[in-house]
C-alpha cells in the first residue's frame, strides 16, 4: 500500500477551475501488479478468508441479486466454499412460486423490461416468505447470509434478528452514519443496528475513507466498497456519483488499517461492483480487498436464478431506475467458475484458480501478502500486444 501512494503522490491534487481542486481517482482496468523478487508455487497459496466470525475458502461473495442468488444458489455456494447474499426486498420474498416471475423477467424485450421490473416488484414483501426463505437456506445447509436497503432494515430487523441469520448485509447505494432524513420517518441508527442485532452486520456502499472509518466506529463487521461499478448499474450516468475502485478501496483499505492500529479489531473490506474476471479480482485485492462481491460472473453460471440474465438491485424503482438487466448468458457450472476447470479463455472461469495462480507469481502466500504487492498505474495493460485476440474477439479481446 505505500508503494501505491508513492506512485499516485506527484499528482494528487490537479485544479480543475479557478477555485476547484480534484484529486485523480484510477479503476481497475487502470492499474496492474508488479512480480516481486520471489514466487511461490500456488498450491501452498491461501486464498481465505474471515468475515463475522465465519471462515471462507474462496473470497467472493454472490451479490445479492435476484438473477443471481436465490436459496439453491446461497446454498451452493456455501458447500463451494463461497458465500452467496439473498436479497430479502426481491421476488424471493415478494412471491412463493418465483419461477413464473423470472421467465417474465428474462422472456421480456428491452422496451418493456422497466415498466415490467416496476410492476413485479411493487408487490408488497411477505414476512413470512422472508422466515422461510432462510429456513431453506439454513435446510439445505447452506450460511444464510441476507440483505436489505437500510428502509427494510429498520422495518425488517426484529424478523431477522430472530430468524436464525448468519450475516446481514445492509446495502444501499451510498450508506453513511449521518442521515438527514424527513420529520415524519425513522431513520436508521448504525450504531444501535450494529450492536443490537447480536449478528454481525456489514455496510455498505461506500467510496471514501472517511465514512469507510465511521462505518467500522458504529460497529460494521465488513465494510462494502463501490458505487455505480456494476456491469448491470446505471447510477453513475444516472446520478453522476462515484469513485473509480482501485482508489476507493486503497482508500478503504487505508481506513481498516488505521481502524485496526486504535482499536485492535480487523474489519474486512469487500470491493463491490465492476469485477468480471480473476484479473480483476486479484487487482481489488492489491489495492486492500479482504474479498469482493460480483454479480454478473455469478450470473452466468447454469444454475443461476436469472436464465442468463443480469439486473441490479436499483433496476425496479418506483421513480429512478439506477439499473439495467443485461444478457450475460450461461457459461457453466457454478463449480466450473468458482473452482475450473475452464473451458473459456476470458477469464471468467476458475476464478479461485487465478486468483492463486496470481498470488504465486506475485510472491504472495496469503490475501495479507496480497494486499502488500507492487502497483503501478497501466492504462495500456489491457491493450498492449493484444491487437490479434482484439480483431478475432478471443480472450481479452472479447
């Protein structure tokens, strides 16, 4: 991480007009990691990792989507040795039988998608659907790991509280510890949340190291990192908000290590948004990601939920859709994509293979060591030497 700042510090601040200063923010396609002076074979790399107590083989989490974790899903997930979120303001707990519903979903043409998404989701969500949906995933023996909008949370909490969850996730577009919200509603206490729901909670999004360290002060278990990224998010057209991720969560990550030397907890950084293949995966994880949530790579596998198709959370607003439903297809087993072996050569298959093969030829044995290796800025890595894959659209140039 020091070696990051050293290279970003010549041009932090530009000035943009005569009385506006910006710092340079880099993404992911912006950035790569540099071999050190050691490799390691990747068989004794370990690729783990910890999150609310609960231990991981694979860091990545499946976005809590409805194209992309329904309670076969998180189940699956879990005995992959990954962990998968249920969305608890989706059709899983809006409607008993979901199949019907996501047929629609993906039989639909472009010009109804949104008006359809509107009507489907403005169905009201069943508690009881939300108890059972757990029970199942509990059932199957898979973690139940589940997600709501800090609206539902604060409507929801003693349902979950009592519903034998392992993880809540609570997630918005921005999520900060000071809201200013109208006289008449309830707005949501961070600190409370997180200290009264005797599970660990995590947060997010966010961009910055400033709310990175407030989110960790009012008790976050995890903290999720990244706005507008997402292959199916519309937010940063929409609203024009955002960070790049390399900065965002070296940023983050900066905050979770300033947490840890005052307070002696480790809170882990999740990038969230933007990652497809084990590329970008593993150069989250050099900037300061413990792990990362994808959707989309997950949505391709034959057993997700969205029949080859993709769609973000925001997608069915009543007012501002912030999101899209976009054709990824299916490519294979979800084992086949978390574990190989690959049959495609972009990347997007046996992502725990590259994410390890990486950390071999980076010298690194753990995600720890991981977060320490060389970056430099890149802006060619993607494009240097690959004019043949870019002309036959093969591997990178897909």
């Amino acid at each position: 991480m020091l070696i990051w700042r050293e290279v970003l510090s010549d041009d932090v601040n530009t000035q943009l007009g005569h009385s506006k200063v910006v710092r340079r923010a880099y993404g992911i396609d912006e950035i790569a990691l540099v071999p050190g002076e050691r490799t390691v074979d990747p068989e004794v790399t370990d690729a783990s990792w910890e999150i609310g107590g609960i231990q991981r083989e694979i860091p990545i989490i499946a976005s809590a989507m409805d194209g992309v974790v329904d309670v076969k899903m998180a189940a699956s997930l879990s005995k992959l040795g990954s962990l998968g979120v249920l969305n608890l303001e989706g059709i899983q707990t809006r409607y008993e039988d979901t199949e019907a519903v996501l047929k629609r979903i993906s039989s639909v043409d472009k010009e109804s998608f949104v008006p359809l998404m509107q009507e489907i989701y403005s169905k009201p969500i069943q508690v009881e659907l939300i108890k059972k949906r757990i029970g199942e995933i509990k059932e199957e023996g898979g973690i139940a790991a589940v997600s709501a909008t800090p609206a539902a949370a604060i409507r929801f909490r003693e349902t979950i509280k009592s519903s034998n969850v392992d993880l809540f996730f609570v997630q918005a577009t921005v999520v900060s510890t000071e809201h200013i919200g109208p006289k008449d509603k309830e707005t949501l206490d961070l600190h409370s949340l997180c200290n009264g729901m005797e599970i660990p909670v995590i947060l997010g999004n966010c961009v910055t190291f400033e709310v990175a360290l407030q989110l960790m002060n009012a008790g976050a278990s995890g903290v999720m990192v990244g706005i507008g990224p997402g292959a199916a998010c519309t937010s940063r057209g929409v609203l024009g908000v955002g960070i790049p991720q390399a900065t965002a969560i070296a940023d983050c990550a900066a905050a979770r290590n300033d947490y840890e030397k005052k307070t002696g907890r480790y809170v882990p950084i999740i990038a969230d948004g933007g990652i497809v293949t084990g590329g970008d995966i593993c150069k989250c994880i050099a900037c300061g990601a413990d792990a990362v949530m994808i959707g989309s790579p997950i949505a391709r596998a034959n057993e997700a939920p969205g029949n080859g198709f993709h769609w973000g959370m925001a997608t069915p607003s009543p007012v501002l859709p912030r999101g899209t439903r976009i054709k990824v297809g299916s490519t294979g087993t979800l084992e086949r994509i978390l574990k190989g072996p690959a049959l495609l050569d972009d990347g997007t298959h046996n992502l725990l293979g590259a994410i390890r093969t990486s950390m071999g030829t980076l010298g690194a044995r753990s995600i720890k060591e991981m977060q320490e290796v060389e970056i430099v800025v890149a802006p060619s890595l993607l494009t240097e030497g690959k004019v043949y894959q870019k002309a036959q659209q093969l591997g990178m140039g897909k």
